[in-house]
C-alpha cells in the first residue's frame, strides 16, 4: 500500500487548475434551446401565437363595433398570455427534478445559481418575444376589424401602456419562476399558482365585501389586484407602491426561500 507523501500532496495541490467556467450566454442558449426542442415544449410555445390569433378573432366577432381599438385587442391577446407564460416558466425551472435531469445538468454546470439565472434569463427573453409577438398581431387585428367593420381606427395604446403591460407579464412569469423553485415539482407548482390567481382573490374579494376594513388593505396585499392596475393603464401614485409591495410580499421572499431550497436540495 502507498501513501502520498505531504510534499506530494502539496505539489498536486499547488498545481491544480480549475475547470474552465461555462459563459452564462451558452446556458442561456441551452436553456432557450430545451424550451423548444421536444413536442410538448414547441407546442406549448406555438400555443402564444395561437391562442394570439383566437383572441383576435373573438375580438372581431363578438367585441362591440365602437370597442375595436388597438387597447382592446392588445387586452384581449394579454390575457392568455398572462395563463401561458407562468407555466413555461414553471416547467423550465421544475424540469431538472420533475424529468431528473438535474443530475446530468448540476454536474455539468456545478454552480446552481448559474443555472437558475440562465433559466430565468431564458424564460425572460420568451415573454419579451411573446409580447412583442402579441403586438404585432393586435396591430394585425385593429387593421383588419376595423376594415372589416367599416370603424375608424383608434391606437390608443400608448407607450406607457404597453411598458406596464409587459410589467405585468413578466411578473406573472416570475411568479411562475418563483413557484418552481420553491416546490420543484411541476404539477404541484401548476396547482399552486392557480390557486395564487384564481382562489385567493376570491377569497380577498369576499373579505372585502363582508368587511369594509379590508377594503384599504386589500389592494397592498393582493397581487392580482395590484397586477391589474399595470394591465389597465400606467398605475398612479400609490398604486406602484401598492404594485412594489403585493411583489415584494407575493414574489421576492418567497424566491428568496425557493433559492435557498434549491441550492441545498439533493439532486437525485
């Protein structure tokens, strides 16, 4: 039997060289490529463009003559979005423990951190993508309705609008982020973040009818009620705040949380 001697064990040591970093740019593109490479993820992407279009046409066919304006299509096309983003967000992130392929992934690249940033780097320049797609096509439709219908077209989407517009998507989607890092399992993120969006603002809203003090405190911690004052034109004055804190509350501790999670959970 052999041992190493300590001045051997300090040659070896001294002359270690580091694995050369992965640059983030190339995760990013890994990342963005396994969004769209299988069948369920290139469908699911298609789905923006699709459900973008059938929310176009319903505009035309059923929105009254004098409401076809650039504001309504571009709200009608907004609000799938607002459905589709979270959950690409949520399998990109849930994908290395729901598919294990998180072995493979933080083997490659050890620094998890580097992986999640590329993650939401990725889901990000998706949901930019997706709202410029979704411009184009409510662009596309207040043309062609209002030809269709004889009106005069009215762009009375600003801007601003459309900046608090993509505000309010890309806080969906890190919701979406946010819920994947801290359950890490696809399903179970899914059912939550329906739960966030469609239940607790039920609940919220029952408590503000049936209790007037509620009515003030509600719209600081209800993250759909502050989100939708982004969707409905720039917020004013109190309702950033209103905005920031429902984030703060509803977003950013509980990914502080998930971060913490997810660098300390056994990869299997």
């Amino acid at each position: 039997m052999t041992t190493t001697s300590p001045t051997t064990y300090d040659s070896l040591h001294e002359h270690h060289v580091d694995a050369p970093t992965i640059p983030l740019g190339r995760i990013v593109r890994v990342e963005l490529r396994k969004m769209f490479d299988t069948r369920s993820g290139f469908w699911l992407m298609a789905s923006l463009v699709i459900l973008g279009v059938v929310a176009t046409i319903g505009t035309i066919l059923f929105a009254p003559d004098d409401e076809l304006t650039h504001n309504t299509f571009a709200a009608a096309i907004g609000f799938p979005m607002t459905v589709v983003l979270p959950i690409i967000a949520i399998l990109a992130i849930t994908g290395e423990w729901s598919q294990r392929t998180g072995l493979t992934t933080f083997t490659l690249v050890p620094d998890r951190r580097q992986v999640l940033l590329a993650k939401i780097v990725s889901s990000v320049v998706v949901g930019i993508g997706a709202m410029l797609v979704a411009l184009v096509v409510g662009v596309a439709g207040n043309v062609v309705g209002t030809a269709i219908t004889g009106t005069d077209r009215v762009w009375d989407l600003s801007v601003a609008q459309f900046g608090t517009i993509v505000i309010g998507s890309l806080l969906c989607l890190l919701t979406g982020t946010m819920l994947g890092m801290v359950i890490r399992n696809s399903a179970g993120a899914l059912v939550t973040y329906f739960v966030l969006t469609l239940v607790l603002p039920t609940v919220f809203g029952i408590l503000a009818a049936s209790q007037p003090d509620f009515v003030d405190i509600r719209p600081w911690v209800d993250a759909e009620l502050a989100r939708s004052f982004l969707f409905d034109g720039p917020p004013q004055g109190e309702q950033w705040g209103q905005v920031a804190a429902t984030a703060g509350l509803w977003l950013v501790l509980p990914a502080l949380l998930g971060l913490r999670a997810v660098l300390r959970s056994e990869v299997k």
